[in-house]
C-alpha cells in the first residue's frame, strides 16, 4: 500500500485536497437509493427477500431461512476451541469493556413530596437489540464486546447478533466473542437486509427496539432509513481520521492509527499532516512492513 502525498506548496493543492477529501454524492444517493429498495422488499416479502440478498451479495445458499440462524453450540464450540492465548484476550477485553460500563448503569429512583406527589425516573433495559458486526472484508471481534456487553450490564435480556458470513465463512474469533458476551442468537446475514430484518421482522429473525454496531456505506444508509421505526446508536462511517504529527512519534505507532481506521471502508480517509518528507517515508515504510 503506497501513500499518495501532497505537497502544501505546490499550485493547485487546495483544489487537490478538497478533490480528495470529498465524498461523492451520487455515490451516496445511488446508496441511498439501492438501501430503500432493499428495505421496502424485506418488508414486503420477509424471509424470501432475505434469502434472495444473501444469496445475492454473501454467495451464501440455504435451503430455508432458519438455516440462517447458528445453533447455540456452534457459539460454545468457537469458544472453547480458542487458542488459549486469542481466549484470554477476549477474556480481559471483556472483562475490562464490563468493569467500564458498569459505573454507567442508572438507577430508577423516586422522591415523595410533603403534599404527596410522587416523583422520579423508572429506568428500564430494553427487551431486545440487534447487534450488527462486519464479517465480509474485515471482522472485528472487538464490535462484538463493545456492543453487546453493554446491553447485557444493562439488563437487556434478548441480545441479537447479525452477521455476514460470505461463502459460508465463518469467523471463530467472532462467534467466540459472542458466546463471551451474553448474545442469544446469531444470523448469518447482512448488509442492508440484516437491518431490514431486525428493524422490521420477519418469520425467522424478530424485530429489535435498537439496532447498534458499525457497518458499509450500506448498512449506515440502512440504520439512517429506519430510525424511527427502530432506534439506532449513530449513524457511523464511512470513517475518518487526521494525525498532525511533528516527526518525534514513533512512525509505527502512527502507521497503526492509520490503519485502525483505513481497515473499515473502501470509502474511509486517513490523513497524515506532516513537515518532514523523511518522516513521511518512514511511516510508509512501517504502512509496507
């Protein structure tokens, strides 16, 4: 992977830098357009239509859409079958992300006046979320602690987990993850579908009070589409990151940075501002390494 560079001297660097760091959009309302109509087709034929796209975009083919859900050993097994060394990460990830979260847990209180009115705030977990976790180009077993935890320190009971699993490809480090995490079920599907079928339902995968978790331009455009039908956490990506570096970093630390955001999108912009060309060189070479 080489980095393209610009140089702030040189003619025409603004107009090369706005060219680079704008997103095109009729890119974005093609996305737009293509999200509505998987929604509207989810919507209106269930299963069948979830079926078809996965087929379509994961080259994932099962007979029926119940085959879409992984048994509850398939979960206990990727666990177990960790290597001990990727477990006890997982197993201090989540007990750290845990430890995090519970000093955010409200409490429902309430406070009687002298004439008798009663006041207060019922706080109450929600019965069921949807988590989407990537597993196309890029998995990220970390998507699955950080969201699923914290709906389980809050009480949620019914955790969800969608997933695309191209080709029939399973990623252990995932499933692992959701089995440590206190997920319930698990569906292989995603993209633009899997929000469909959590935001709406269908005969196979419930409907959710909140979808959560990162995803494609698609999937963002999906979360954005059925906000208010179902809540959502935000609308992320395609992401972003600049560095303003002097040159005294450590260029490997800096190359990882990039990278911690550059892995999620086609469409993500990592930046690096920096004087020195030499020290530009070398967090190329660490980018290369």
């Amino acid at each position: 992977m080489k980095m393209r560079r610009l140089d702030s001297t040189t003619v025409g660097f603004d107009a090369e830098l706005v060219r680079l760091t704008s997103f095109d959009s009729a890119l974005d309302e093609q996305v737009e357009t293509v999200v509505r109509s998987i929604l509207q087709d989810v919507r209106k034929r269930g299963d069948e239509a979830l079926l078809e796209y996965t087929q379509r975009f994961d080259r994932l083919v099962v007979a029926q859409a119940e085959l879409l859900e992984l048994p509850g050993d398939v979960l206990t097994r990727a666990l177990e079958e960790l290597p001990q060394s990727q477990r006890r990460a997982l197993e201090k990830a989540a007990e750290r992300i845990r430890a995090f979260h519970e000093h955010q847990r409200m409490e429902s209180w309430s406070v009687r006046e002298a004439d008798g009115t009663e006041l207060g705030q019922r706080v109450t977990p929600l019965d069921r979320v949807g988590l989407y976790v990537p597993g196309g180009k890029a998995v990220y077993p970390s998507s699955v602690l950080m969201n699923a935890i914290p709906a389980a320190v809050a009480g949620v009971q019914d955790i969800l987990m969608v997933v695309p699993t191209p080709e029939g490809v399973r990623n252990e480090l995932v499933l692992a993850a959701a089995a440590l995490s206190g997920v319930r079920r698990v569906f292989t599907v995603g993209g633009a579908q899997a929000i469909a079928a959590l935001a709406y339902g269908t005969a196979t995968i419930p409907a959710v009070d909140k979808i959560v978790g990162p995803g494609n331009a698609y999937v963002a455009a999906a979360k954005r589409q059925v906000f208010g039908v179902v809540g959502i956490d935000m609308v992320a990506g395609p992401s972003e990151i600049l560095i303003i570096a002097d040159g005294s970093t450590d260029p490997r630390w800096v190359a990882m940075d990039l990278f911690s955001q550059a892995e999620h999108d086609e469409l993500a912009q990592a930046l690096l501002l920096c004087p020195d060309p030499n020290y530009l060189e070398q967090v190329e070479q660490a980018i290369v390494a």
